[in-house]
C-alpha cells in the first residue's frame, strides 16, 4: 500500500465513522446513509474499506 492509497482509507474510514456516529444518534436517514457511503466508496476508491463498512 502506497502512501496515496493509506491517506484514502483512512479519509474513507474517518469519514464512515462519523457517518455511522450520526445515522445511530438519527441526524441522518438510511438512504441518505447509503447514499453517502457510495459517494465516499467512489471517491476515495478505499483498499479495505468495503469490508469493514
């Protein structure tokens, strides 16, 4: 794993978390839940990052 491709997941990671944080405390809705996790999976394009999400 590269340095580019370590700074990705750990954005994508970081960023999941936050969202999974605010779907549990009901701030955001599944869809948009789901939505944002494929914004995030196209963006950072993660190595692990759909195995654990």
């Amino acid at each position: 794993m590269d340095k580019r491709s370590f700074q990705n997941e750990a954005a994508f990671q970081m960023a999941m978390y936050l969202a999974r944080r605010m779907l549990a405390e009901k701030l955001i809705t599944g869809k948009e839940y789901r939505d944002f996790v494929q914004e995030m999976i196209r963006r950072y394009q993660p190595f692990f990052g759909d195995l654990y999400t």
